[in-house]
C-alpha cells in the first residue's frame, strides 16, 4: 500500500459527507437499502441516524468522523483485500479504519448476510 504521509493525510482531510452518497449509490444499485447501509456504519462506528446526520451535515472529515467513533470491538475481524490492499497490513490506523468501512460496504453491496458482514458468531 502506498503508505506515504501524503496519502494518509488525503484520506484524513477527505471528507465523510463527500463519500456517503458513493457509498450509498453502491449499495442501492445492487438492491440494498439506505437502512441497511447506516446499520452498517453503525456497528463499525456507533453512530445512531440522528448522529451520522449531524456529521454529514457538519461536513466532518475522515479523521473527524473516526476521532468520535467509538470502533466496534470485533473491527479487526474484518480482513481482506480492499481497493488492491490487504486490510490487516495497514499500518496508519486511520486509513485501515476508513478501509475497514469500504469493506463493509461493498459486502453489503455484494449481497453478504448482514450476520456475514457485522462479524455475528
């Protein structure tokens, strides 16, 4: 992964509300819905509705969104190649954070049990 400071710091100041609309267009063009997509987040994060309404209202950046998440406990079960990457060997923790997210989904996006995508036993 190109682990340059220059690219971290692009993820960090890109911000949540300019890539959520992607993130849902991706999922509802394979027949997922808006609901599932924030149950998603969600699990990741811990954001309600009402709260991922504020930050993407707030225009917060990457690094914003995950400085108040509170990251679930079973995140690193998530693995796997994301965007040519394998999520387990990044280093910035921010960026592996952002990618975990990717991860979910285009799971979601796949077609994934929704038990599959938030790491249920």
């Amino acid at each position: 992964m190109n682990n340059s400071n220059t690219h971290n710091q692009r993820i960090a100041k890109m911000t949540f509300s300019s890539v959520y609309p992607m993130y849902l267009t991706k999922v509802e063009k394979k027949g997922r819905t808006k609901e599932e997509l924030h149950q998603v987040i969600e699990w990741l994060t811990g954001f309600d509705n009402t709260r991922l309404e504020e930050l993407i209202t707030e225009k917060v950046t990457f690094e914003t969104f995950f400085e108040y998440a509170s990251l679930n406990p079973n995140a690193y079960l998530i693995t796997g190649v994301i965007c040519g990457y394998r999520i387990e060997e990044i280093e910035n923790p921010l960026t592996q954070q952002v990618r975990y997210l990717d991860k979910l989904v285009d799971e979601l996006a796949k077609g994934r049990k929704m038990e599959k995508i938030l790491r249920v036993a």
